[in-house]
C-alpha cells in the first residue's frame, strides 16, 4: 500500500471517528475517550506524513529521479534533492516534539516532591489512594509523568460534607487508575502543536470531557450518582463555575462542570450499537495509523513490522479504555 493511499484512507477515518464519539451519551466514556484519542495521533501523524511524501516527490521532480514509492522517509538510496524535500516535515516533526518536550517537563514538575508528601495525608479510596494537602485553596487534580498522584485540599474538602467528599476523592483516584494524567501529557501537546485545525480541537474537547466523564462513572459507582452530583453542584455554587475538580490544573472549567452536571442529572446507560461501532473505528484507525507509521520510516511493509507498529499504537490509543493504572 502507498503513502498516499493509506493517508487518504487514514484522513476519512479521521473525518468520521469524532462525530461518532460525539454522539451525545449513546457511547461510552471510555470508549468515546479512546476514540478522540485515536483521532489526535492520526491528526498529529498525517501532516508529518504528507510534507514527507509530497516533498519527496517535488524533490526527486526536481533531481530528475524516478523512485518507486516505497516510502516517504529514512530511505538509504534518496538522492540530495529528496532529502532537501524532507525538511518541512522534519521541522513539523521537531515543532511536535518540542511540545511534547515542554508538557512532559510541566507534568514532572507537578508531580509531588518529598517535601510537600511530607505534610500531605494519604486518603484510600476504593480506586487507589488521594493526597490530601493543606490548603485554603479548593483544588483537586491528578497529575504526574513518573509517579502520578491524585491530589485534593483540605480547602475543598471543608466545602462537602463527608459523603461528598468520598465522591471527589473517588473521582480524583479513578483519574489515577484510568491513565487519565499521562495521556493528557500525549494529547496536549498534539493539542499545542496542531490546536488551530478545528478537528484537533474538536477531539481535544471532546477526549477531555470524556475522561471526566469516565472517573465520573467510576466515583458513581463507588458513592452513588447522587451523591457526586450533589458535590459538583455545592462545589459549582460556592465556586460561582469558575473552576472544577478536574484532571490538572486549568484544564477543566465551567462549560465542563455545566455538562458534567447535565449528564448526572439525566443519567443514561450507553447504547451497544454506537459503543460497538466508536470502538471498531477507532480498531480500525490504530490500524491505518500503524500503517502509515511504517511507511513514515520508509520500511517496507510486512506483516512482522505492521504488528509491531500496531502493538505500539494501540497500547497509547486504547489506553483509556483500560481500567487499570499502577499508584505513586
């Protein structure tokens, strides 16, 4: 298969994977999460991909060189006008990077340091455990690169009652376990680097309102939906909707809060078909993104390197929708 074959193929998946994660409740959380998620990565490949290939060709164009299509970059036999091709992609690439670099270093930095372990309290919950820090502030967040934890302070703490304060440390937690903190890590700096397409922006939206949405269910289904309803609407009043228990810190704001307050309110279980439906698109896209990734590094396509390429795409994309994660 072609470059350009499998990036038109990987573009029209592209085009319809969010609108069916956006339908509404009809899809899971996670699932709809993974789906976002898929659609970010093959935002995030198929520029790169597409400077590469039509760079490649204008170069060999120019060089006079007939080339066999094989792949779009790292090919040991490209002539000196193919490679001078190649430098838009390369810099699209290091702009990709750079970002990636940049909310790395800002997750490692807010992770907690020994100090601040040393004055928190540790809270079990039934999803993991919550740091409880002292502060006047009303903050709750999940955040780390390396050991990441989910953090709440007593300032937020004083505004529940006992009940409702399980339901955020539940929801916090389940954050935890999900894999909410690092991904956030991926996506955001897809996010950064191509947030001006609509459609990025349209999957970054929609990933983190449904990473709510699934440590919402998880606390549900640990205190009750009531119960966690109950805490986002004394927290929504006190705060005047300027802020949230959310992911980390800024993410989340008062448009999230309304909407995850709306589907409390009107709880609905998923629909089969549309899960079942987000899910095999969003199989599919892992699939056409793995493919595109082998033929991004010029290697020739066999079923071994397509596995591999697979393996590795999907342990990022479907992350989500795992209900597992290791506690710092």
């Amino acid at each position: 298969m072609s470059a350009a074959a499998a990036g038109l193929g990987l573009f029209a998946v592209l085009v319809v994977l969010p609108r069916l994660a956006d339908s509404d409740r009809s899809v899971a959380p996670r699932v709809a999460a993974g789906a976002h998620l898929m659609s970010l990565l093959g935002w995030a490949l198929m520029p790169v991909v597409w400077l590469a290939c039509l760079g490649s060709a204008l170069g060999a164009s120019l060089g006079g060189i007939r080339t066999s299509g094989g792949g779009c970059l790292l090919g040991l036999d490209r002539g000196q006008w193919e490679l001078l091709g190649y430098v838009p992609a390369v810099l699209l690439l290091a702009v990709l990077v750079r970002h990636v670099l940049l909310h790395a270093s800002a997750a490692r930095r807010a992770e907690m340091g020994p100090l601040a372990r040393s004055r928190a309290v540790r809270r079990p919950t039934t999803a993991g455990e919550v740091w409880v820090l002292c502060s006047d502030d009303p903050v709750a967040f999940a955040s780390g690169l390396w050991r990441c934890r989910a953090v709440v302070t007593s300032g937020l703490l004083a505004l529940l009652d006992p009940a409702e304060r399980e339901a955020v440390c539940e929801h916090e937690a389940a954050h935890v376990r999900l894999g909410h903190p690092r991904l956030l890590v991926v996506c955001g700096a897809i996010a950064g680097a191509y947030g001006r397409l609509p459609p990025v922006r349209r999957a970054w939206d929609g990933l983190r309102r449904q990473l709510e949405a699934a440590a919402d269910d998880e606390a549900a289904r640990v205190t009750g939906a009531t119960v966690l309803l109950s805490a986002l609407v004394h927290v929504a009043a006190v705060l005047g909707g300027q802020a949230s228990p959310t992911v980390a810190p800024g993410i989340a704001g008062a448009d999230q809060l309304r909407w995850r307050i709306a589907r409390l309110e009107h709880p609905g279980a998923p629909a089969p078909w549309p899960t079942a439906l987000a899910a095999a698109t969003a199989a599919a896209t892992a699939a056409a993104i793995s493919v595109v990734g082998c033929l991004l590094t010029g290697v020739q396509a066999n079923l071994a390197a397509e596995l591999a390429c697979l393996v590795v795409v999907a342990m990022v994309g479907l992350r989500p929708t795992w209900a597992w994660g290791r506690h710092g």
